[in-house]
C-alpha cells in the first residue's frame, strides 16, 4: 500500500528515507532513521518494530543485510511483509515478501533501495530508482522527493494517495543528534501529499537559512553589523521570503537589523510591510528592548 525509498549520499554520508501512501500518517508507521546509524523502510503489512530494531541492530554495528535478513527469517509473517534498510557504510538490503499484494517488487542500486507494492503498474520501482540515480549531485533529500515523484508519475499507489513523510539525517553520531536531523517532514492526511511535501521541503530549506542567521547571533549582538555582513544577511532574508511568503517573519527581521545599523526609515519600511498581515508585529519590536535587540533610542520605537 506504499512506496517508499532508503538511501545513502556517498559524498556526504547523510541518510534518508522517504514514503508516499494511501494510508493516514504514513510516517508514524513506515519511516525511521538514526544519524550515524541507518535508514529503515517498512511497510505492506507492516512490522513497526523492524523500524526500531533494525536501528538497534545497526547501532551496535551490525550491517544492513546481516540485520535484515535476522528480522526476516525471525518473523512468521515474513510473507506479507515489505522492508529495506541502509546502514551508516552504505550496505543496503531489501525484502518483499511473497504475499504482498500486487504490483510489489523492489530494487537497489549503489546505496540505494526503493520499493513498493499495491501499485498501478509493476513499473514504478524501476522508475524511482532511475529518477533518483539521474540526480546524482544534488542534495539528498532533493533526490528522494524526485524519486517519490516520480512514482506518481508511474502510477503510484492503485488506491491514489493521502500522506507521506521524508526524514534525513547526518552520517555523523554526536552529542548533539537534535543537531544531526537534518529534514524531518510529516504531510499526515492531504488529497496531494507529495505537492504539499515538496512545498514543505522547500519551507524547510528556507527556514533553515532563518535559522542560520539566528544561530549567527548578529541579531543579538549589542552592537549593528558591519556594511559586509548585513548586506549577506539581508540577502539570506529576501531569498527566505520569497519562498514562506506570506509569513512575513523575514521580512520583520530585517526591519530588526536595519534598525541596530541605524537605517531606520528602511527598518519602518520593512516593518510596515510585515504589519500588513499581523499588526502584532509592532508589539514585538518593543519587547526587544529589554534584551538590548533594540537600542531604546531607536527611531523605530516612536513609530
């Protein structure tokens, strides 16, 4: 009832997986993914349990194959069941069982599975794999959206479509792995879900540019940036507008920064704009006063 994919970047070592179905919330049930670790897909009559376990498996240093083939051959339903894992070394394994219901199948490539079954045409494996393989060079999670939508294209799910999910992670195990969940993105019940999680995954590329400037600590750093640097920020803010327009979060924080730089009609400019969706916008620049975001001299504050 799904198609889903697991793969590894070799430049990078991230790993992702990503899924498309006719089933609600889709991702609680069949994505799961560990930084340092692995990837795991399962779906057809499911067994939730090879998600955290084969993660398990794989953390304590266990390959793919080896701990695939150990839940598979441990499961009385194996039959019925359809799994692929990737480990953080780029081994990859797949099964689909033989009572998955047709059209089920999958393939793997260089540190790649993708699978399916209930499909519309026994095709779509195929065209995911190609449709992923064609991307090489691109950011990972990019190359699974283009492989789920490409399944779409092939046919996808026979009963249509209603959520899917796509979660990537660093190849890198730390003590910060809040840090290493690189994309987490869940569209849990939409008549187009891939359409939503591709709008998603570019809010999701963009945020993190907003992200990035908060982490920076410009904003919050007592004095203004230099010309240098507030020009870069500016730029990073316009770019992230554009893409989460009508959420007019970015362009409030320009207004911010022109303001420690002393541009202060650009930063009422910037300010009204932002207002024009939420008049609250206003109250929020008072309150960064306090924290000395705002100088309380600043012109901004008599507007």
């Amino acid at each position: 009832m799904t198609y889903s994919i697991v793969a590894r970047d070799p430049v990078t070592g991230s790993m992702g997986v990503a899924v498309e179905s006719h089933y609600f919330a889709t991702g609680r049930v069949v994505t799961w993914a560990e930084a340092g670790v692995g990837a795991v897909a399962t779906q057809a009559v499911p067994e939730v349990g090879f998600g955290p376990h084969g993660l398990a498996a794989m953390r304590d240093g266990t390959s793919a194959s080896a701990t695939l083939r150990r839940l598979v051959d441990a499961d009385p339903m194996s039959a019925l069941r359809q799994v692929a894992m990737i480990d953080a070394k780029g081994d990859v394994a797949a099964h689909t069982g033989a009572h998955c219901i047709a059209e089920a199948g999958h393939r793997t490539g260089v540190q790649v599975s993708v699978q399916a079954n209930m499909m519309a045409r026994a095709t779509v494996p195929a065209a995911m794999l190609d449709a992923f393989e064609a991307a090489a060079g691109n950011e990972l999670s990019e190359r699974l959206m283009l492989a789920l939508e490409a399944a779409e294209r092939e046919g996808g799910d026979i009963r249509g479509r209603q959520s899917a999910t796509m979660i990537v992670v660093s190849g890198t195990r730390s003590d910060t792995p809040w840090m290493e969940r690189r994309v987490d993105l869940r569209v849990d019940d939409h008549p187009e879900p891939l359409v939503e999680l591709r709008r998603l995954l570019e809010a999701s590329r963009a945020f993190d540019r907003l992200f990035a400037v908060f982490q920076s600590g410009v904003l919050f750093a007592p004095a203004g940036p230099s010309e240098r640097e507030l020009a870069s920020v500016l730029a990073d803010l316009d770019a992230t507008q554009k893409t989460v327009a009508p959420n007019p979060e970015p362009t409030f924080w320009q207004a911010v920064l022109l303001a420690k730089a002393g541009r202060a009609e650009e930063a009422r400019a910037k300010l009204d704009e932002a207002c024009k969706t939420n008049p609250g916008w206003r109250d929020l620049v008072v309150r960064l006063v306090p924290m000395g975001v705002i100088p309380a001299n600043s012109p901004l504050l008599r507007q």
